[in-house]
C-alpha cells in the first residue's frame, strides 16, 4: 500500500470514527491538470460536528503518519472546511453547502467511490 493510499484510509476512518456521512472519494490520478490525486469530500449535520470531523482527522493524521495538512481553510465558520495534504484533498460540508457546492458534479469525470455510512 502506497503513502497516499494509507493517508485516504486513515482520513476516512477518522470520519467515520466522528460519525462523518456520505463520504466519497474521488481518484483524480487521471484527470490531466488536477490540483492532487484524491478528493474526499464528507459531511456533518452541523458546524460543531463538521469541526469535530476536521478535529478527529488532524488528530489520528497526526498521531499515525506524524504528517498535518498544509493548509486548512474554514475552520472558523464550520460550514465547509477544506484541509489540503498535499496529494489528497478533504472537503468536510454541512448538508445545504455541500448540496449548493456539488463537488462530486464539477469533478465528474473522476473515478468516485461511495464509503458506506458506518452505523
């Protein structure tokens, strides 16, 4: 298993730990001119659980592979953070921004994989 592959599992099961819903990843290897190799794009019911979320993920990232995100953008709001690793890239929404942002649409020509919701 390669680094990057080992990164999207433990971020995913960090979320899933945090009871993160509808997660998916998309396999950008090969789209020509995409910013890193993997989205993830994930979502909570609200902003304390999407900050929750974000929280879990640098955490266990942290803990395990001692790596941290290059940058984290709307951790303030909770509404949509994006936390940037270089080769892979998480979305975490609340439900109407992700609905509004639809990710999954703009990068439809992606390979996407559907996480199935931990019960």
């Amino acid at each position: 298993m390669n680094e990057t592959t080992i990164l999207v599992n433990t971020i995913i099961e960090a979320l899933q730990e945090k009871k993160g819903r509808n997660i998916v990843t998309m396999d950008l290897t090969a789209l020509e001119g995409s910013i890193c190799q993997y989205f993830i794009i994930c979502q909570g019911n609200t902003p304390t659980q999407v900050s929750a979320l974000s929280d879990a993920v640098w955490d266990m990232v942290g803990d395990r592979l001692h790596e941290k995100p290059m940058g984290a953008v709307g951790r303030q709001e909770a509404q949509w953070i994006a936390m940037d690793y270089g080769t892979v890239m998480l979305h975490i929404f609340v439900p109407a921004i992700r609905v509004y942002y639809n990710l999954e649409q703009l990068w439809a020509d992606a390979k996407i994989t559907e996480i199935p919701d931990e019960l």
